[in-house]
C-alpha cells in the first residue's frame, strides 16, 4: 500500500454532446471519493459543452483537431494526477467510481492500467444485459486475440500517469478515425500489466451502435487500428513475447 492517497484526474473528451456531459459530470460531483480534478477536452464543440464543464468545475482544455484520439491524448497530457481516469461525455458512472480506481491502484502497485465494462441503458429493457456482455465480451475477446493481452475501454479505464507519459509520444493522434483505446493499448504492450474488472462498470448509450452506418465506421476505425498496429508488431509476434516472457521497449 502506499503512504498517501492516489490521486486521480478524470479525462472526459467532448465534442457537442452538452446534455450528456452534463449528467457525466453531476454524477461525477457525488462521488464517493472525489477526484483530484475533472479534465474536459472540449473538441471544437459548436453547442454549450464548454459552458456546461465550467459550470461544474472542471478544468476545460481546447483541442481543435477533431477527434477522439487527439482529444483523448490531449487530456491525458493536461492531467495532473498520480492516475489518469478516462470516460465519454455519455458515460454515466456509479458513485464508487473514482474510490475504486483508488482501492485498486493502491493495492496493486504494480497494476499499470485498469479497464472496466458497461450497461447500455437507452437500450430496451430486457435486452440491455445481453447487448451489453454480448459487445463488450466480444470486443475484450477479440482485441485480446489481436493484442497477446487485455485490451483498454475507452468508456470506462484508468492508466498511472508515468505510464502514460512513457509511450504519449507514440500514440496517433492525428487520425480520427482510429480507435483510441485500442491504440493505446496496443502501445502499452504486453510489457505492462493491464487487468479487467468486471465489477467496475459505467451506463453508456448505445447509440454508436444504431444504424448499418454507425457499425460500419466502427469496424473500419477497428480494422484500421489493427493494421497501423499490426505495422508495428503482428500478432503472432506479440504473443510469442508474451507467452516467452519477454518484456519488449514498444515504440
């Protein structure tokens, strides 16, 4: 355990979607432990995201290049707390969100990186559960396959700010349509341990998945990581480092 409490800097990239950020962010003002600050990235908006941040307090940071990833990575830079929290404007998170980043990191010094699960809650009903563990067990399992090791979740992760500041240099960042996440965890690399928890879970909308359009750019940004990646190290490259032991410098 360590001596002083882990701080934790939460990172919420925006770019016009004022209504829902501003739940993420009364949720976020009723948390168990408080985070040291809220960074909002606010990512050329055009509506009152920016306003709404201010309003709550949070820090807001302009990123004009449109663009998860740029808006991710420049949160990730302004943030100044031992942990890094990473969630979505539509990401509503429980309570005991930042505490159990807390617990978690405390306790395990050596944990890098944490990522959670969600519950689509605009969805119907009876099927929020299914949609839920069918996409987001399907997305763990085959970016698991495509990686040697667990993948990130953008809705709802956390990574030690050392960690970050070792591979914010590699990242892409300047092509939107590339999922950031993944990315991310495709630069940690199996040198870093990064654990699911199954129990850490955010409500997120389903509304990326509505629409043959909507799915279809998601599995071409998906794809497009993978084969920027791949560039870089195959798979069966990656997981014969990983099953060898091996704790490779990733650049």
């Amino acid at each position: 355990m360590t001596d002083r409490p882990v701080t934790v800097s939460v990172v919420v990239p925006v770019r016009d979607d004022a209504a829902a950020l501003a739940h993420c962010l009364a949720l976020l003002a009723r948390q168990t432990v408080e985070p040291l600050e809220v960074v909002v990235v606010d990512n050329a908006s055009t509506d009152g995201s920016a306003d709404v941040a201010r309003r709550f307090g949070a820090v807001v940071v302009p990123e004009p290049r449109v663009g998860i990833p740029a808006a991710a990575a420049t949160g990730y830079d302004a943030a100044s707390g031992d942990v890094i929290a990473r969630l979505d404007a539509d990401s509503r998170p429980g309570p005991d969100w930042v505490e159990t980043v807390v617990r978690e990191m405390a306790a395990e010094p050596g944990l890098d990186a944490l990522t959670g699960t969600g519950l689509f809650h605009d969805a119907p009903h009876g099927l929020r559960a299914v949609l839920s563990v069918a996409y987001l067990g399907a997305y763990y399992v085959l970016a698991h396959l495509a990686l040697g090791h667990t993948a990130l979740w953008g809705s709802c992760m956390a990574v030690r700010a050392p960690v970050w500041r070792a591979v914010c240099g590699d990242v892409v960042r300047d092509d939107p349509e590339v999922h950031d996440d993944l990315d991310l965890a495709f630069r940690l690399g199996p040198g870093h341990r990064v654990r699911l928890l199954r129990t850490w879970r955010v409500g997120v909308s389903a509304r990326s998945l509505r629409g043959r359009r909507q799915r279809r750019r998601r599995l071409d940004r998906a794809w497009r990581t993978l084969r920027l990646n791949w560039r870089v190290a195959p798979p069966w490259e990656r997981w014969a480092r990983q099953l060898g032991g091996i704790r490779p410098a990733w650049r």
